[in-house]
C-alpha cells in the first residue's frame, strides 16, 4: 500500500519536474522521500524502494545520499542496472568522473545500446581530459540515437578541446540544426569562433546564447573575453560584473575581472578581486600571479616578493613564478639575487624574450654591459617588437659610448611606439653625451637635440598634471635643463618635491638648477635641505636569497647597493589614484657619482659664486672626501683659488688632477690659464700641446694655446690655434678677438674686422671686441665709424679710462681732418669768417674731450701711475692745440714727474721744453724774480749780480762827472769808500783795470738777460709726433673661469637615462 503511494508520489513529483512547475515538484519529491522513508521502515530490503529514494534525493539536490541509496539497491541488486545508471549520475554530479566511468561501463556490459550511458561516460572521459575516448563515446551515443542534441553537444566540446575547431564548429552547427535553442551550443560556437579569431562572429554568437538563457554566467563571461580581445575593456568589464552577479563565488570570473580592471589601470579594484580570490581559493596560482603583477607595476617589491613566494611553494618550477620573482628583487635593487631567479626562470623557458629583458636589465644594473647587450639583442632575435628590449639595448649602447648605435635603437623604438617616453627622452640624453664629442658633433644633431626633448615634453604634457608621478616630473625637469630651460626645470622638480618630498635627489636636482639660474642664496638654502642620511642603504633581510634557493654568498653581506633608501609612502598609478602603501627605494641622483660629493661640489659653486671663498674652498674639501678621485672638487678648488689671485695655488690643485687623470682636458686647460697668468707662457704651450694631442676638439684648449702663442711670438701657430677654436666653436668670440688680434698686429686690417665683427654679433657686450674695432676703423682712417664705436665701449664700460683715452684720440683725429684749419685757409674762396667757425668747432671738440679726460685724471689712484701718465701726456698735447699752453706745460710736468712709460716720456719732455722755451718763455726779470722754481736761488743770484755791477760802476772816478748822476754818485762814492776801503774792492783801479772791469760788466749784464733770449721766431711750430694711447692687451679673459666653472656646474646635472619600468614586462 505505501509503496504504491510512494511511487505516485514520485511520478507526480516527475511529471511536475518536466513541466518545470519546480516547486510543486519539489514539494511532491520530499513527500515521495517521506513515503519512501515509512516503506523501508517497514521492508529495509526493499531494492525498488532504496532505487526511488535515490532518484528524489538526486532531483531534491542531495547527491551523497543520493549515492548512498543508490548503493544500497545495488547491494540488494546487484545487477539492477537503473540503479548501477543512476550511481554513475550521482557520481559525475560528485566530480568522481573515474568512479562513474567504472559505473557506466558495467551499464554498458550489460547493454551496449544504451545511448545515455554513452553519453555520460563520454562526460566523465570529459572530465578527465581524455578527449579521443569521450569523442568516441559521445560519437557512439549520437549513432545509437541520432535525434539526441546533447550527444552532438559534447562531441564539439571535446572536438574543441582537442584542437579540431572546424570540427567542433560543424558539430555544434549540426546541434543548432537539432535544437536552435541550445544556450550551450551557441557558447560553444563562439568559442570556436573566439579560437579562430573572429571576436565579432564570436560576440554575435554569446548574445544569441544570453537571448536564450540571460542567467548563464559562463555566457556573461565569455563574453566579457571577447570584449577584451575587441579592445573594449570597459564592455569586457561590464559583462564580468554580469557574470558575477549570477555567480558571486565564481573564482575565474573574479580573476578575469581583476586582470580587466588592471588593464583599466582601477589597480586598487584590481587587488581587491585578487584577494577576492585568493580569499575562497589560496592555491588559485592565475590569481597569485595576477596579483604579483599587479604589485611590480605598482613597484610595491617587498608585497610582490611575498605573492610570488607563495606561487613558487605550489608551482616551483613555474618560469612565470621565478620571473616574476627576479622581477621583485630586481624592484629592491637586489640585482644578485633577481640574477639568480631570472636564470633559473630561462632554464625554464630558455625563448622567453621577456625574461631575457630582465636578464639585460639586470647586468646593465650590475654594469656587465657586454652581458647586457646580448641578452637584449637575444630578446629582439625572438621578439622583434620587444620595446622593452630596444630601450634597454639603446641605454646599454648609451653606457659603452656607442651614441649612434643607441641613437638607432631609440629610432627602432619610436617606429614601436612613436608615444614611447624613454626612447624620446633617451634620444636627448644620448645627443648631450655626443655633444661632448665636438668633432661628431654638428648642428644637425643640435637640432636632433632640440627636437628630442621638445617631443619627449608635448607627449608628457597631454597627460593631466594630476595623473603625473614624481618620477615624469623628474624626468621632464631634465629635458627641461637639456634645453637650457632652467625655470622650467626648477618647476618641475619642485613639482617632483611636491609628490615625494623625502627624495634628496629632486632636492640636490632644485638647487643645481637654482645656481644655473644665479639664485645662489636659494640654491644654497636647497643644498641645505639636502638629507643625506636618506640617501643610505639599510641592510637586507638575513637569510632571503637562501630562502628561495638562490646560491650562498649572493647576497654582498646582507647589503644592498650603496646610495638607496626606504620609506613608507604612496605610490600612484598613471591614472593618479593612489592605490598600494610600498617600501620606496630612493635611487641616487647620478648613476656615475657619489650624492654627497655632488652635493658639497654644488655647495662649492654655490659659496664661490656669493663670494665666500674659504668656506667653498672647505666645501670642496668635503667633496674630494666622498668622490672616487675627486675631479670636479679639484678643478672647483682651482678656480676659486684663481678668483682670489692664487694662480700657484690654483696651479697646483689642477696638476692635482692631471696627476690622477692625465687625459683631463678641463685640469690641463685650466692649468694653462694659470701657467699664463704667472707669465710663463713657453710651459704654457708645452702643456696645452700635449692635450691637444688627447683631446684635439676643445675650443677653450686651442683658444689658450692661440693666446699663449702670440705671447712667445709664434704668430703662425697662434693664428691656427684661434682658427681652430672657431671651427670647433663659432661661438667662442674669444678665439675670434684673439684671431682679431693677431691679424691687426700683422697688418690684416680687412681679416681682422672680419673677425672682431663676428666676435660682436656672438656677444653684444664684449667691450675688448668694440676697442679693437675701433682701433681697426682708425688705422683705416674711418674716425666717425671708430667714434662710434669706441662710444659703444664706453656705454658698455664707462669707468675704464683706457676706452676714454681712445675715444677722444678719435675725437682728435676726427677734428684734425674735419677741422683742419690750415686746409680751410688754403682754400682762396673761403671767407675770414667761415676760417674763425671752423677753428672753433675745432676747439670746441677739443675742450669737450679735455673735460671728460680732465675728470678721468683726477679720480685716478696712484697706483695707475702709468695710466695716469697716458692721461696727463694727452691732456698736455690737446691744451697746447688749442694754445691752452701754460695748462700744457702743468699737464706735462705732471706727466713726466710720475713713472712715464718710456714710448711717451721723450714727446712729453719734448713738446713741454718747446712750450717752456717758445711761447711761454719769460722775460729775463721775470725769469730772475717770477719763476716759480728756484725762486730764492735766482733772486738771490740777480740782487748779487746787480750789487756787483753797481759797486764796479759807482767806483769808476768818471761816474761823479755824469750830470744825471753825479748827485748819486757824491753822495754813495764816500760810503762804498768806508765799507770797501778794508775790503777786497779797496784794491779796485779803473785806470789801471777799466779794459778788464768793462768786460766784466758786460759779461754780467749778459748773464742777467740770457733767459729772455729767444732762438725761435713767433710763428715757428715744432713737429711733434702724435703718439697713440696704449692698446688693450688681449689678455686671457677672467670669463673664461666663469665658462669653465658653469660647465663644471652643468656637468653636476648629467640627465639620467629613462629606464622602462619592470613592471611593464608583466601581464595579467
């Protein structure tokens, strides 16, 4: 009775089922397990019973017992094959494919026509990946019922699944020709199609399959893979969100929503999903390797190294495990050990491009650059479009010196990616290091320079400044310096400041571009700020590398490289969300240098240039501690000692240099200059001929060799030298004034305007080059021109009285032709009065260039004695011709009592002897009792001279007989006779010495009127020669230290070459 119940219970319940009325099924199935349950009460052998109880069970979702029941029928009944059927069933349900294949098979023993017990022994061979027998069984199922579409179904999954997608295609066609409705066969087609790559026919395909079945999570997520492969991420992205909606615990769609988020860069999203993952399922390796790489991009090393740690306990001979390994200790800076693990990854797979990118990466770091160019040339050999590869190739060939050949890399790369950052920025770097090549060097590749960061800075700026890093920052800070853009530069490292203020480098980067820009107070207060104790190295962890099996002794005790440190901070991805908390490692500024002999270089500069010499001197004594030889301390130590008139000093610290780096064309050239300020000019010349013989391409070189040359008299090798200099450096008006110079000694006057105006278009404000100028147009009598131009000096430099002396020589020259009054009266037809206008303009001019001479004179120190004497010789010479003559002669007793250079003390002793003896000669009273000089002595001299003729006339016995003075006589005859009487006159007799006493008083008389005796008539003018002023020596210009010490500062700034980021190697 209540087995009859039962099984109307459970027919109920399946006729409901079939009609998908599911829960009234459902309810009738638990009712039929109740009536079940009361009729193995009462008969626990009851076989049919135990066999129904299975069914419900398995339609009620309860497979173990399910199993259970179906087990206990076949106890009972061993050969009840419904039982043996329905076990296999409940055994596939169970994922125990062997044991339902076993169950299957004893179906078939017993009926081998039984089409679903092909059919599902083709799905447990499915299942256990062994595709030909399920083809087979599948095949075997369809023959034996030719109208079942699943048979068709599953044959296309494991024709699939074996490679055979025409197949697979065919077979799923012929299903839809069976059931048009069939949601799984028309996934299947698009997978087929997926496979073929036809995304499109595969998308039209997955929507007639969710047309038909909306809540097939497979579906959505196939999908979402196509919409990947058609470049719609965010689509793709959609679908996945989709497909988990249906199925939340879906560990697959989790994962493909996190690597489609990655590529979205949503990297904080993407780790979520992950760790969603890995959370249900921690042996989930895609996971663990998608979030590894999520990681490396996001340079978060230390997290990175952990994840592939775990990948690498469940698969340790995964080549992707050990890669992405290396990767993280490649990100930590321990390039040993990521050596280790990418080695161990391409023992794995010996053609994987990528890992021998980071194989290349990893020595290029060590600085085995040999290593490192042929393991990026071996990854270009399997992957041509490996762009990765070519930077790193182009960076290598950049650190051999090979600048053409990387320059060609960074052009392979741009034919890549023409948006590629590194091969643009690269391309400027490399171009900079070629400048320093002269003889390669051209304007072409200036332009090349120019182009290459302009570029590199209109692709970086279309990103948002908010999307930026510090590390773009930085490196749009150096194109910016590349390009002589200081403030540009000083913008963006502070910019780079902004996002990682405890980074010494962007700091030690802000005041080196401050001093380029001459804000030294500044700069020095950014050198200040400086941290050097964040530019150490803390230790690594004890043990890492032996952890992973990395051989013994790889570690470099425990150390990393020297010049990096940690810090806790955040890091943000290019779309600017900040998404990871990492370990950052700060890298030195300067691949090649010590920070802190950079940092106290720059302090140097600094102090020297704000004046403070002894406390830059001390910073460069710091420097040369902290530097491998101390060059650039050195050679800044040398120039400073220069500004301060050290030049022995200075000597010595740049043979310092040579001593170490014989080959230093900057210490040799520097060392000349000072061999030249001390005057020894032979040693000089021996020692810029030896660099040159080096380093034949500098310009500052054969431009002091050019100077040092003129000096010893070798006009020949000094004209070559200058020419050079130019050749090298069009732009070095130096080499021009010296070559200037030197053609105007020899009489070239045409060559040497050539050349000065070339000086004066490269630098406006060359004072040198405007004298000379001048000195030329007047040697070429073009006085106008030369005034011209000796007033553009003066308006330069209006306290040199040199340029004054010159200009009004011009000034006189001109006046001399213009003016000439001899000329003009001459000239019958010209009027009395036209002659007295033009002697005065000629005048007038005079007077106006006496004034300015006449200030010059008195400002002038003592210690210009010599060009004071210059002065006063023209101021002389100028009064006496415009007959301002006793303002002559005091000018020229002015010049001539200082030390008068001897090409001017002969014409200014002449010309004041013509004017003392000419037109200002005295009468001869007037020489006897006006003079100023030796005044007393010649008064005295004439009041004697007068007493003694009176006393030889008045003692004459005639003088008492002349009427008109006969009363003096009588009255003075008997005094004179008193006082002589006893005296040497009481022997004086006319008569018998009046021959003699006459001759006496005549000769008297003479002496008394020589000095108003003149030999010159009135009108006579001597010919006096017009000296020229003193030319300015062309002398080694003290700019040439400021150009050196601004190279060296620049030099402090070398642009570091773009890296590609390791992380740009992973994928998802």
């Amino acid at each position: 009775m209540y087995s009859l119940y039962a099984r109307a219970l459970y027919s109920k319940a399946l006729a409901l089922f079939s009609f998908k009325k599911y829960a009234e099924a459902r309810e009738h199935f638990e009712k039929a397990l109740e009536a079940l349950g009361t009729v193995l009460e009462i008969n626990p052998e009851d076989a049919a019973a135990w066999y129904y109880r299975g069914n419900a069970l398995s339609y009620l979702d309860r497979p173990e017992e399910a199993l259970e029941a179906f087990e206990k029928a076949l106890s009972l009944e061993p050969e009840n094959s419904g039982a043996l059927y329905c076990k296999g069933l409940a055994l596939g349900y169970l994922k125990r494919p062997e044991e339902a294949l076993e169950a299957f098979g004893r179906v078939l023993e017993k009926n081998e026509e039984d089409a679903g017990a092909w059919h599902y022994k083709g799905l447990a061979l499915h299942q256990l990946g062994r595709y030909e027998e399920a083809l087979e069984a599948f095949s075997r199922s369809f023959e034996i019922s030719p109208g079942n579409p699943g048979a068709l179904y599953y044959k296309g999954l494991s024709l699939q699944a074996l490679g055979k997608t025409g197949e697979a295609l065919e077979a799923f066609g012929e299903t839809l020709k069976l059931e048009p409705t069939h949601a799984g066969a028309w996934e299947g087609t698009a997978k087929v199609y997926f496979d073929l790559n036809e995304p499109e026919k595969a998308l039209q395909a997955y929507e007639k399959a969710l047309e038909l079945k909306p809540d097939f999570a497979g579906g959505w997520a196939g999908e979402g893979e196509v919409f990947e492969a058609l470049g719609k991420p965010k689509k793709a992205l959609e679908a996945f969100e989709k497909a988990l909606e249906l199925d939340p615990e879906n560990s697959g769609i989790w994962n493909e929503k996190g690597r489609i988020l990655g590529k979205l860069e949503r990297y904080e999203e993407a780790l979520e999903a992950f760790e969603t993952v890995l959370e249900t399922d921690t042996s989930f390796i895609g996971a663990l390797y998608n979030k590894g790489a999520l990681l490396l991009i996001g340079e978060s090393y230390e997290k990175a190294l952990e994840v592939y740690g775990k990948a690498l306990e469940l698969e340790p001979e995964s080549a992707r495990g050990w890669k992405g390994f290396g990767s993280s200790f490649f990100g930590l800076r321990k390039y040993n050990e990521a050596l280790e693990a990418y080695k161990k990854a391409l023992n794995l797979e010996p053609e994987d491009s990528g890992i021998l990118s980071r194989l290349g990466a990893v020595y290029y770091e060590l600085e085995e650059f040999e290593k490192a160019l042929e393991a990026f040339e071996h990854a270009l050999e399997l992957e041509p479009e490996n762009t990765f590869a070519w930077n790193g190739k182009g960076n290598t060939l950049c650190e051999r010196g090979k600048y053409r050949e990387a320059l060609e890399a960074y052009e392979t790369l741009m034919g890549l990616d023409h948006g590629s950052l590194p091969a643009r920025y690269n391309r400027g770097v490399v171009l900079i290091r070629l400048k320093g090549r002269k003889k390669e060097y051209d304007e072409v590749l200036e332009k090349r320079l120019k182009i290459a960061f302009k570029k590199f800075l209109d692709i970086s700026e279309k990103i948002p400044e908010e999307n930026l890093d510090s590390e773009t920052w930085k490196y749009r800070g150096f194109a910016r310096a590349g390009l002589d853009q200081y403030r540009g530069a000083l913008e963006a490292f502070e910019k780079a400041l902004e996002l990682n203020s405890g980074d010494p480098s962007l700091e030690l980067c802000r005041g080196l571009v401050l001093i380029y820009l001459k804000r030294y107070e500044e700069a020095l207060g950014a050198l200040e700020k400086v941290d050097v104790e964040e530019a150490e190295d803390e230790g690594t962890k004890e043990g890492e590398a032996e952890k992973w099996g990395l051989k013994e002794g790889e570690v470099e005790n425990g150390e990393l490289k020297e010049g990096y440190g940690w810090e806790e901070r955040d890091v943000s991805n290019k779309s600017g969300k900040k998404f990871l908390r990492k370990k950052a490692l700060q890298k030195k500024p300067f691949q090649k240098k010590s920070f802190q002999e950079v940092l106290w270089n720059a302090k140097g500069f600094a102090l020297d240039a704000l004046e403070k010499p002894w406390e830059a001197l001390e910073a460069f004594e710091r420097a040369r501690q902290f530097g491998r030889n101390g060059e650039e301390a050195c050679l800044g130590e040398g120039i400073v000692l220069a500004r301060m008139g050290e030049w022995e000093k200075a000597r010595d610290a740049f043979a310092r240099v040579l001593a170490v780096d014989p080959g230093n064309t900057p210490a040799s050239t520097l060392k000349a200059f000072a061999l030249i300020r001390l005057q020894e000019f032979d040693r000089a010349v021996e020692t810029l001929e030896k660099i040159e013989a080096i380093d034949p391409n500098h310009d500052l070189l054969a431009c002091l060799l050019g100077f040092a040359s003129t000096r010893i008299g070798n006009y020949e090798q000094a004209a070559q030298a200058y020419r050079k200099a130019v050749e090298l450096n069009p732009k070095n008006f130096h080499a021009r004034d010296g070559l200037a110079e030197l053609y105007f000694r020899l009489g070239n006057s045409e060559g040497a305007l050539k050349e000065v105006e070339a000086s004066i278009s490269e630098e406006h404000e060359n004072v040198f080059s405007r004298i000379l100028k001048g000195r030329i147009e007047l040697e070429e009598q073009a006085y106008e021109e030369a005034m011209e131009s000796f007033g553009r000096a003066l308006d330069l430099d209006s306290s040199d009285p040199e340029i004054l002396l010159w200009d009004a020589y011009a000034r006189y020259l001109y006046a001399e032709v213009t003016f000439d009054l001899e000329s003009v009266e001459s000239n019958g037809e010209v009027s009395r009065g036209t002659s007295r206008q033009v002697s005065g303009q000629y005048r007038q001019m005079l007077l106006s260039v006496i004034r300015k001479l006449e200030k010059t004179a008195l400002s002038r120190e003592s210690k210009d004695s010599e060009l004071r004497a210059y002065i006063l010789y023209f101021l002389g010479f100028y009064y006496y011709k415009i007959r301002y003559l006793k303002k002559a002669a005091e000018r020229l007793e002015e010049c001539l009592e200082l030390e008068t250079p001897t090409d001017i003390k002969a014409p200014a002793s002449d010309l004041r002897d013509h004017i003392r003896s000419g037109p200002l000669k005295p009468a001869w009273w007037e020489w006897w009792l006006v003079s100023g000089k030796y005044c007393r002595l010649k008064k005295a001299g004439f009041l004697l001279t007068l007493v003694f003729i009176a006393i030889l006339l008045i003692s004459n016995p005639a003088v008492s007989t002349l009427p008109f003075i006969s009363w003096l006589a009588a009255a003075v005859q008997p005094v004179f006779s008193q006082v002589l009487s006893s005296g040497a006159f009481s022997a004086v007799s006319w008569d018998q010495y009046g021959r003699e006493y006459t001759l006496i008083i005549l000769i008297l008389l003479f002496i008394l009127l020589f000095p108003g005796i003149r030999l010159r008539k009135p009108g006579d003018e001597p010919e006096i020669e017009t000296h020229t002023p003193p030319p300015p020596e062309f002398d080694v210009p003290a700019t040439l230290l400021d150009e050196f010490r601004e190279r060296l500062e620049k030099s402090l700034l070398s642009p570091e070459l773009m890296e590609d980021r390791i992380g740009k190697l992973e994928k998802f």
